[in-house]
C-alpha cells in the first residue's frame, strides 16, 4: 500500500453499515468535509443524533448495487463478511473502497491518525492491529507541544515566501532544508 494524504471535502463518501465501526468511520469523514451517506436499515444512537443535525444522508434500507455509484470512497462497515464481500466485488475498478473486517480485500486502509494545524501523524499497521496503531500515532502525537505547531506554522509562512522570492532553485532547496534543520533540532532538544 502507498501512504498518502487524500482531500475528501466536498466528495461522496458511502459508508454501509449503521454500528459502532461505521459511526468511527463516519466522524472521521464528516471532520474532513466530506459528503456522507450512510446505508443501513439501522443505525446507533449516536448516528441517529448526527443524523438528525442533517450531517449527513440515511437510506434506510440493505445496500444495492446502484448505492455504490457516484461514490469516491466506499466503506464497508456491516457485520457481515459475505456484505462487505459482496461491496467490494461490485464497486468500480477505479472507486477507493475500505474493508473494515478485511484490510486486504478493499484497495485502501485509513489509517490512525491524529491533525493539528499543520500537522498530520498517522499510523498503520496495515491491518494486524488497529488498536496498536491508535496507540502509537497518539504517543507520536502527544510528544509535540503547542511550540512546535506554531514553529510549524510560522515555518509553512517562511515557506511560501521562499518559494515566491528571486532566489535561484538551488538557493530555495538550502534554505529550506535549513529551516527544516533547525526546527527539527527545537523539537528533539524540548523532549
């Protein structure tokens, strides 16, 4: 698998299923913007009280193959092996789909992650323990204080006027790599 960072805002995300995976799966993609609907017969209280502050969109009913359509990601999040299967094997060859109970069947995993700011660590441990994987990605996470976020901030500002500044290629790449240094150098002398 390729780790890589994928804006969903504003794109169609289906999320079948209506329990405690799927509410997971659904907090992380309303947080990034996306638009979500979910197919359940049934959902949790805790999707029911989104729901009803119109979050997202409930079809109240089993999935079918039109369901699938117009999604970007696909998330299969039901109880049921055969269901999750059965999603995977009818999406498009070009539609992301995760597996929640089968990380190798889908063509995506989402890992754990935390953001701040700038910042985004994230963790996988392509599939053999999630429950790790939020562990270690909230340890890496939580070694970073309120002073490197702004020194990162501060740092993307820097960036950009570099990046537009008459400096030669060269001279851009040494001075970013400089600061890069030098910020690196605060966050290991604070631990």
């Amino acid at each position: 698998m390729l780790p890589l960072m994928v804006d969903v805002k504003d794109r169609n995300v289906i999320i079948v299923g209506g329990g405690k995976i799927a509410y997971r799966k659904l907090k992380v993609f309303l947080r990034q913007g996306a638009k979500v609907k979910v197919i359940s017969p049934t959902l949790i209280d805790e999707m029911k009280g989104l729901y009803e502050k119109n979050q997202f969109e409930w079809a109240e009913k089993a999935v079918s193959r039109d369901d699938l359509h117009d999604a970007f990601i696909i998330v299969a999040a039901t109880d049921n092996k055969d269901v999750n299967s059965w999603i995977r094997s009818h999406a498009n060859h070009n539609q992301l789909v995760n597996v929640v109970d089968d990380a190798e069947l889908g063509n995506i995993q989402i890992p754990s992650f935390q953001q701040k700011g700038k910042l985004t660590v994230s963790v996988s441990t392509d599939g053999a323990s999630p429950i790790l994987a939020k562990e270690i990605c909230y340890h890496f996470f939580n070694q970073l204080d309120e002073s490197f976020l702004s020194e990162l901030e501060e740092l993307s500002k820097t960036r950009q006027e570099i990046k537009t500044s008459s400096l030669s290629l060269e001279e851009k790449k040494n001075v970013l790599k400089k600061l890069a240094q030098e910020a690196q150098k605060k966050i290991f002398l604070t631990q």
